[in-house]
C-alpha cells in the first residue's frame, strides 16, 4: 500500500471529488513506480497500490468496463496463486514480494470494487461485482477539470477512448457546431517569399467560429484575425500551411480540447504556469510521496519529474505504437534522478507507412539502442533484406529518441552521425525528407560544397550524414563532436576490426551503434566476431576466447571427418551464439514485401558465343599459361590472369583486344604468365581490328543484348532499362551500343562524383526523365540505390560472387515499383561464365560461404581439377548448367521439375544445422534451380514476346515468376 484516504458514507459526488482529491497522488505514484494504479476500497477506505500488469498477466492497462473485469478476475488468481506457493514453500516469500503486491493479496477477498486510475486524465470506477454484465453495469467517468458527472451504458470492449461519442451528458457543456472550438499545434515563421523558411517556432492555434487566436507556448497571444470564411477554417488539417495575419503556419497536429484547457499543450516548450501551478497546488496537498520510492537529488529534479510527463503522441489511440516501459533494473541504471516515466511514443505521422515489420524493427532497435535487451549494451545490428525499409526503421528510431524519452520525457538523444557507401548520403538525406519533410529534422550532409566544419559550428543540425572515404578524411573534426547514436549503413564493411574505418569508427566514443546491412553476416565466423564487437564491444569475450568457444568447435563439427561428440559440441554452441547475439540482430527477409510488391520475372539467358570468341577462347585455352595453371604451377596467380581473359573475352572480344595491346606497351608485359597467356591471340582477329569499330555480332551476349533492348523499347516504350556490369570498361561498350541505337542513357560508375550521383538517380526515377537506360556499376553503385523507375534489369557479366549480383538484381524490385520486373541475367553458353553461375548456386560454391560483397576471385582457393573445369569450353552443350541438373527432359518444351519438392526459401543459416532461417539472399541452389520454368532456344511458341525475339541467338533459358499475376 503506498496511500490512504480515508471516507465514510460516499455518495457518488463525494467519491467523485475523492478521486479529484487522490488523483495528482496517483499521478506521482505511477510515475515513480512505472506502474498502474489500482484503487481498492474496502470498509470505506481507499487503497493505491500499484500494479504491473504484466505480473499478472495482463499485457497492458485494461481499457473497456470488460478488461477492468479481467484485471480483477487475475488480481484474484493471482493472489490465490501466491498464497497456495506460500503454504507450499512456507519460505521468506514475504520479503520477495513486492509490497503492492501483497496488499493486494492481503484484500483481495474484500474487494467489493476498485477505481481504475488509467492515466492522469480518466479516473475510472466500475462496479466489478462478478455478476456484473457487459450492457447492464453503469460506469462513473471523471474528466479533470470539467467536473461533470456523466452515467454511460457500458458495451462490451468499449473503448475509453470512444466513449465520449457514446455518452450521454448530464450537465452538458458541448457547444453549438457554429461556436465550435478546434486547437492546433502549429509552427509559424513571418510571411516571406523565400523558398526555404526558417520556422520562428510552436505556437497553438486556436479556431473558433470564423476567428482565431495563434498563441506561442508562453501563452502570449501573437496572431489574432476575424472574419475568416467559416469553410476554411473548418477543413484546417495537418500537414496544411497557411497565411494568417501576417504569418505563415504549418499545422503540426491536433490539440484536444482537454490538453488545451489542462495546458499541456503548451508544455512542450517550456516551462507554463499550467505547470508550476499544478506542481505548488501537489506539495501543497501531500506530503512527498516519492519518499518511499526513490529519493530525487534536488528540488529542481523533482519539478522537472512533474514536466513533459505526458507522452509527446497519445499512446492510447489507435494504431498507436509505443515502445516497451523500461523496467526496474533499467531505470536503477538509468534513471538516476527520479524522473516521471513517460510512454515513447512513435509520431503517428510515420506509423501510417509503417509496414508491420517495420513496425517491429523500430521497437527492436529502440530496445537495443536504449539498453534494455542485453543489459547495458546498446549496439543493434539489423541485417534486413535488401529493400525492406532498414532507412525509414532507422529515421523513425532517430526522430523518436531525438524528441523523446522515458525519463521525464527528455530526449535520448542530441546528434546522430550516419556513416554510409558516398553515393547514398544523398539517398538518406532524399528519405529523411520523404519520411519528416523538411521542417522536422534538420540534417547535414557532407559534401565538396558542405564542409563538417559548417556542422560543427552550428548547433541548427542534428543529424550528420557523412560518407566512409570523408569520415576518414575528417575523423579529427569527428572526434570533437558528440553523437549520441552512430550508424554504419552498409555496415559490412565494418567486418575486419584492422581497417582504417573500422579502426576510425571505434575510436568514437559513442555507444548507441547500429549497423546496417542486407548482406548475410553470419557466414565468416570471424567476420561475425568483429561485426558484434563493433556494435556491443566485449560481450563475446576476447577473439581468442571466441575462438577457442565458438569458431573452433563450430568449424570442426562441419567437416565431414567430424566425430558425432564434436557435432555435437559445435551444434551446441552454434546455437548458443545465435541466442547470445540474437537479442540484438534482427534480419527478415524479402517475403514480408513480397506482398506489396509486383510481379517479378527472371531469365537466365544462355547466349551463344560468336565464332571469333569461340576462335579466341580455343586459342586461350591451348595458351602455356592455361597449361601451367593446370599442371599445378600457380605460384603468382596465373590462373587469376587466365579467368580475368576469358572473362573479358566472353564479354566482348575488343575488351581483349585492348588489353593485348595495352600490355604490349606497358612494363609489366615482361611478366611470363601474361605473355605467354596472349601469345599469338593477335594473329586471330582480323588483320584490321579496330577495338572502336567493335560489332554486336563478335560478342553473344551483346547480340542479345541489342536485340533485348530493342523489343523492350518496342512493346514498353514507356518502362526503362538498368543495365549493370561489373567493369568500366564493358560500360563502356555498352554505352556505345546506347548511342549507336539513339537511346538516352544515364551513367553511374565508380568515377561518378558522389555529390551527382543522387541526381542521376532521380532523374532516371523521374517519369519525365527521358532516359531510358541506365548503365550502373554494380560495385560502385550496386548497394542501397533505387532504381525504381527501371522496370527490366540486365546483368550483363557475372560476378563470382553472388552478393554482387543479388545486391544489383534488387535496385528494381522494391519498394516504390509500379511495373511488373524484369531480370535478364546474361550467361555465354558453355565458357566460363556458366562455370562462375554454377559455382554461384552449387552447394559446393557455398561451403567456402563466399556470401560477401567484397569476396573476389582473389580470395578463392582452387583445386587444379576445378581449375580444369574452369579452363574447359563446352561448345556442342547447349546448356551446361542444365546438363549438370539431371533432369530428363530435352528443353523442347516448357519443362518444370517435379521431382523434387517444390521450391522452398529456406536454407542453412552457418551457425547450426537447427538454426535453418529463411534466407532469400542465398543464391539458389542446383535443385531449386531445376523448379525453375526451363527450355531451350529453338522450343517453338514462346509466351515470353521478350524472350521471343532473343531466342535466336539464345541456346537455353530458365525462367521462374515471383509474386505471378495474370499482368506481365
Ligand atoms: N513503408 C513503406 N512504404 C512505402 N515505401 C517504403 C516503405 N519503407 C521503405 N520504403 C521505400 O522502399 C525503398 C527501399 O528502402 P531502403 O532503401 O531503406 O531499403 P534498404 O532496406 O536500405 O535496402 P538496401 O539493403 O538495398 O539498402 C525506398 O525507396 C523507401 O523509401
Ligand atoms: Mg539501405
């Protein structure tokens, strides 16, 4: 029990004026103990107690007569509970229970009925007699300074916050609809022409009949105006700005009529009589009731547990998402000044475009950042998908902990610094917009034109947005300032604890760290290792302690020469590190969007190489150098320079050309493994051979190419391409092949000044942008971009490792995509490529689990017999990867497999067989490969018009549709 208040005799006004009279107790109790309220009346004497919910099982404070009937039922189950442990253990228990608790075990059995007290606001009473039935009880509700009492029909699961509408005013104080009263929170600046305003500051608006009043939050009157069309005053919604004598004004929100006649309203910025008063009319009335739950350390800290004690968005309205109260331990830590616990609550204006695993993911990285899943940790890793909306989770989180807090209401947080790939700061700066709009949120971007030193003067910004190359150019200036949060986009990146970035970003001193990343980490245990120390620094223990507990018995439980003792182990404590570090990683996958998204269609084309690429690939394959390699010989990676050829070569053969003669010049010709790897190419093309004068024919894939291009601009004049390689210099035969056939293309490659880059993501986005290709590098630009107004894709050469090439594929299939999609992936039958796609989606390609973006061929061991498969040209096959599938069918027809089990998305996570997650980043494998729609070039009607005109030079194609509707 933690107050009293004794009555006799209570009529209901009596009780009435009781509640009045206990209310501002009640308020500093709940505040102080994070709990609610519950007042039990027994022989005419009122008891607070406070009770958490979720003891009893109750998951949050009851809002209809129904749920304060439950509430009441488990108080009692629960006592009874307790008293049955009690006897049965005859322990100490008395000392382990709260006391709220034992009082309310104490009474339980003479409860007649209680008082809810819900918040400051309602103070609820309901008659709980069991009997009592929904529709027949009556309910006594109290509204704080409009002491009418009003008698309501109670419904089933009425909400409290509806009532008002249902009931029926006994001492009426509504008014007519033309006197009708409206409040707004609103911002207002002098009115100017300027296109960027500067917002002077809140103000309230308030609206009556054809006039209004714009008061600041002093309560001083700074607008007055009259005569107003009626019309125009009545339809004022959020969002809208208008002109008012002589100001501009945006409207924030909505301001209830009760938070405008209590005057909190005006207490978000500062300090109002409303408060100090009712703060005065409290110490005048009781004594300190805060004595006996924690002990405030000043004066001042008391009066400021009393302000912003009310939640900045109504916790309490629908579809409101609030974030989880801090519990007891966390406030023991965190709380060290007694401050007011207030519900952090999510601006209602984002949780509208909140998909619900957005939803999710803001409460986990709230929970992370704010300490309260791994005790004192603060680091967050969300490894979502690529294109689920890991920006917009984050922005929510930052305008949140920038306006907010649970304490007191005061905000977590000052200064964000976001760290990410240079060619999306400008993204970010483009989504904080798109979320906030420009007048919420004052951001800086870092730039050529923008310097940091411009931030750090500056007190206007709050959120530094800065690219990973220019935070290692200013980390000294970093270092001055203090973020309260840091995020590492792309964060990846960050998987090697000796780089200069990961070095540069540890030495801030902020805790708050969330990395983000679509890219599975959990594939290179000691990449896993760093990316975790990064974010919560320590909790694994050292690396060598992690070594010896984690990576060692998991990598030896993998091999096939494995003891079943040590599959075991490494089982075991697999499944430990994801329960360890899955309290603060969160990864869903690209399902939760499937649903808003259209349909999407992927080929892959097999094309059939041109004879003088055929010419070529022979002569290569017959070189000393490919003969050395395959002999074992690979001491300076010649094989490296072989797969760099032939890869070039199945790309276009002018790019070999080039490159021929280019070495001839250059020093490093002298190097034995090229020259005896080119020797005698020369002579295979023409005598002629001009690079510049290149033709589509001498290269398959871009015979198909053109051909692709051409029938898209045909039948979707109005849908637009991106075309993606992996090389400039292919780019830029692409870009020829642009300008020979007069379409309009954009570019963006590594060369790109980051500060254009968002530009020409725009402006290719815009539908009244012209172009209709974009060429993109895929490692320059292949992370975090959209490219939403593309709606067919064209890999053109592919990478060895998968990460790349799904991390392109998805700049188009996102959120934001009005057509159906399409992906082309471009293979050159039966060479080498076929050999890197089948690598790509083979169980044996992935056990090395080469499932990262900055994985090159460098960083794969090959063994001489697949060197020999890498270095065979299958020139009758018309589809390797097809033969390698078992499958029985000729490619004559549309052929599905069905032998096996439908294709399904989930795959082996690397932290433990158990631990299977759905992972629709991991490539295909062979057999979900063979579910695929499959045929060969010469299959006669084909329903595909794209895939019609190709088929000429095309030997095999596999196609599979996501999301199918009957609209291609
Ligand atoms: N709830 C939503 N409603 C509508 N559009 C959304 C929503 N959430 C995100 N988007 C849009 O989806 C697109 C992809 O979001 P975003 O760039 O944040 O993805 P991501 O998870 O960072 O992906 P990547 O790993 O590729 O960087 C953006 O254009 C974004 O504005
Ligand atoms: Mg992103």
């Amino acid at each position: 029990m933690v107050g009293k208040a004794r009555s006799s005799n209570f009529t209901l006004s009596e009780k009435l004026d009781l509640l009045k009279l206990v209310k501002p107790y009640v308020k500093i109790l709940e505040e102080h103990t994070n709990k609610h309220s519950v007042i039990v009346e027994k022989n005419r004497c009122w008891d607070i107690i406070a009770v958490n919910y979720n003891a009893i099982g109750v998951d949050r404070p009851p809002r209809t007569a129904q749920g304060l009937r439950t509430l009441y039922k488990r108080l009692k189950e629960y006592a009874k509970q307790e008293l049955l442990q009690q006897k049965e253990t005859q322990s100490d228990f008395k000392s382990n229970i709260s006391e709220p608790t034992k009082k309310v075990m104490e009474m339980i059995p003479q409860i007649s009925s209680f008082c809810l007290v819900r918040d400051r606001n309602h103070i609820q009473s309901a008659n709980l007699d069991e009997e009592a039935q929904a529709g027949t009880s009556s309910l006594q509700v109290m509204l704080d300074h409009r002491p009418v009492a009003i008698t309501v029909e109670v419904k089933q699961e009425e909400d409290i916050h509806s009532a008002p509408k249902e009931i029926t005013v006994s001492k009426g104080q509504e008014e007519e609809p033309a006197s009708l009263v409206k409040y707004f929170s609103v911002v207002w600046c002098k009115a100017s022409k300027k296109k960027h305003k500067k917002w002077e500051g809140d103000a309230i608006l308030i609206v009556k009949g054809k006039s209004f009043t714009l008061k600041n939050l002093d309560g001083k009157d700074i607008g007055r105006g009259i005569g107003y069309k009626f019309k125009e005053l009545e339809k004022i919604e959020e969002g809208q700005t208008m002109m008012i004598g002589g100001k501009e004004i945006e409207v924030m929100g909505v301001i209830s009529p009760d938070d405008f006649s209590s005057g909190r309203c005006f207490q978000l910025g500062g300090k109002s009589p409303a408060i100090s008063s009712f703060s005065q009319t409290i110490k005048k009335c009781f004594s300190n009731p805060l004595k006996s739950v924690c002990k405030p350390s000043s004066k001042e800290n008391r009066q400021n547990s009393f302000q912003n004690c009310k939640p900045r968005h109504d916790p309490y309205a629908p579809n409101s998402l609030v974030m989880l109260r801090p519990d007891d331990n966390h406030q023991w830590m965190f709380n060290k000044n007694c401050f007011a616990i207030v519900d952090v609550v999510i601006d209602p204006h984002l949780v509208r475009h909140l998909r619900p695993h957005q939803k999710e993911g803001i409460i986990f990285l709230y929970e992370c950042v704010m300490g309260m899943r791994v005790n004192g940790r603060c680091g967050a890793i969300l490894a979502d998908e690529m294109g689920l909306g890991k920006t917009l989770q984050c922005i929510s989180l930052i305008w949140t902990l920038q306006c907010q807090g649970p304490y007191g209401g005061k905000p977590v947080i000052k200064k964000t610094l976001i760290v990410t790939p240079g060619s999306l700061v400008n993204n970010w700066r483009k989504e904080f917009q798109k979320w906030l709009g420009s007048e919420r949120i004052k951001i800086f971007t870092v730039d050529q034109d923008h310097k940091i030193e411009e931030f750090t003067k500056s007190s206007f910004y709050s959120v530094l947005i800065i690219s990973y190359e220019m935070l290692l150019r200013s980390l000294d200036q970093i270092k001055n300032i203090k973020f309260d949060l840091l995020i590492c986009d792309e964060g990846h990146r960050l998987k090697n604890s000796a780089i200069k970035t990961t070095t540069a970003l540890i030495s801030l001193s902020c805790e708050k760290r969330i990395i983000l990343t679509g890219t599975p980490i959990q594939n290179d245990l000691q990449e896993f290792f760093a990316l975790i120390d990064f974010v919560n620094p320590g909790i694994l223990g050292s690396l060598s302690s992690y070594r010896k507990i984690y990576e060692e018995p998991i990598i030896i439980s993998r091999q096939p020469s494995a003891s079943e003792e040590e599959k075991e182990l490494g089982e075991r404590r697999a499944a430990e590190l994801t329960c360890l570090t899955g309290l603060f990683i969160l990864r869903r996958t690209q399902e939760v969007v499937n649903k808003y998204l259209p349909p999407k269609i992927e080929n892959v084309v097999f094309c059939r190489p041109g004879t003088l690429q055929i010419a070529l690939y022979r002569k290569l394959l017959n070189s000393q150098a490919v003969r050395f390699c395959l002999q074992g010989l690979l001491e300076n990676s010649p094989h490296l320079i072989c797969i760099g050829a032939l890869k070039k070569l199945c790309n276009h053969p002018c790019l070999l050309f080039s490159s021929i003669k280019e070495k001839e010049c250059s020093s490093t010709w002298d190097k034995n493994e090229e020259r005896s790897l080119y020797e005698g190419l020369i002579n295979v093309f023409p005598a002629d051979y001009n690079p510049l004068m290149f033709t589509e024919e001498e290269s398959g894939k871009l015979q198909v190419l053109s051909k692709l291009l051409s029938v898209i601009h045909e039948l979707r004049p109005t849908e637009k391409v991106v075309l993606v390689s992996n090389y400039t210099q292919t780019l830029n035969i692409l870009q020829e092949v642009c300008k020979r056939h007069g379409y309009a293309y954009t570019r963006l490659d590594g060369q790109t000044p980051i500060s254009q880059r968002q530009q020409i993501v725009d402006g290719f986005n815009s539908k009244y942008s012209s172009d209709f290709i974009f060429l993109l590098s895929s490692k320059a630009g292949g992370v975090g971009l959209n490219l939403i107004g593309g709606s067919h894709l064209i890999l053109y050469d592919i990478d060895w490792n998968p990460a790349t090439d799904i991390q392109a594929m998805s700049r188009v299939w996102r959120d934001g995509q009005k057509h159906p999609v399409h992906i082309y992936r471009l293979l050159t039958t039966g060479t080498i490529e076929e050999k890197i796609y089948q690598r790509q989606i083979s169980k044996q390609g992935l056990s090395g689990a080469v499932v990262d973006l900055t994985k090159t061929s460098e960083h794969i061991q090959f063994s001489v017999e697949e060197l020999k498969n890498l270095f065979t040209l299958h020139e009758s096959s018309r589809c390797v990867t097809h033969d390698l599938l078992d499958c029985e069918c000729t490619g004559e027809k549309d052929h599905t497999g069905d032998s096996l089990e439908k294709f399904s998305v989930s795959r082996n996570c690397q932290l433990g067989p158990h631990q299977q997650k759905s992972d629709s980043l991991k490539p295909l494998s062979m057999s979900q490969l063979k579910q695929w729609k499959h045929f060969s070039g010469d299959h006669l009607n084909l329903t595909d018009p794209f895939l019609e005109r190709i088929r000429e030079n095309v030997s095999f194609f596999f196609q599979n549709i996501t999301n199918q509707t009957t609209a291609m």
